[in-house]
C-alpha cells in the first residue's frame, strides 16, 4: 500500500465521484465507455463529467491519454494529474478496477455489516 503524503489526495480516495474525460469515437470506445459509466453507477459510484472536488479516479478516451483531445478536456486532465488523482484510459479495465476497490468495498460494507444484513439461521 503507497504511503499519501496530501491531503488532497488522501480526500479523493475516499471520494465517490469518477470523472469521465472526452467524447468516444470509435464503435469499440463508444460501447466500452458506455459500459463503464454503467458499471461506475451499478457499483454505487458516481459518473461525473466536471472535476469539482474530490474525484476517485480518471477515465477518459484514447485521444485524451494520446493528448489530442480538446482544449477543455486537456486542461481538466491536466488538473486532475496536478492534484494526484490517477487518469486511466477507458480500455484500462483492470486498472481502473484496482483504483475503484476502496470505495466499493465501503460502499458495500453496510449492506454486509449493516442492520439490514442477513444473519446465520434467520
């Protein structure tokens, strides 16, 4: 486990929001961005296309990673890498499942630990 040093980023790992950078083209990105945001919201997370605040993580496009995106996506990028949050492409599966764990284990511990859960023999 990596050691944070800022606040800032200590914050946005607690954070639920994962922003969603670019606009896809191709049929493949289209489909696995669209899948993504879907699995993002079914997990408790939030999709987010703004950076205010804190944010988990980073997805964006091929042409945002390859720094060809648009003007605005390429200064939200940039201050998303200044503030620490780490920026994944969208075909970045596993990654972005690692950067993702935290907060779904929190988000799901009260429906295990809560009042709501299923005991033994009931």
């Amino acid at each position: 486990m990596t050691t944070v040093s800022r606040i800032e980023v200590a914050r946005a790992r607690r954070s639920r929001f994962v922003l969603f950078v670019g606009n896809p083209t191709s049929y493949l990105e289209v489909t696995q961005w669209a899948k993504l945001r879907q699995w993002v919201t079914a997990r408790g997370l939030k999709p987010i296309r703004e950076l205010n605040g804190d944010v988990l993580c980073v997805i964006a496009t091929v042409d945002v990673m390859d720094g060809v995106g648009s003007a605005k996506d390429s200064a939200m990028m940039q201050r998303a890498q200044e503030a620490g949050v780490p920026c994944v492409g969208v075909q970045e599966t596993s990654r972005i499942w690692e950067l993702t764990a935290r907060a779904r284990a929190r988000i799901d511990q009260p429906l295990r630990d809560g009042p709501l859960a299923r005991h033994e023999g009931a």
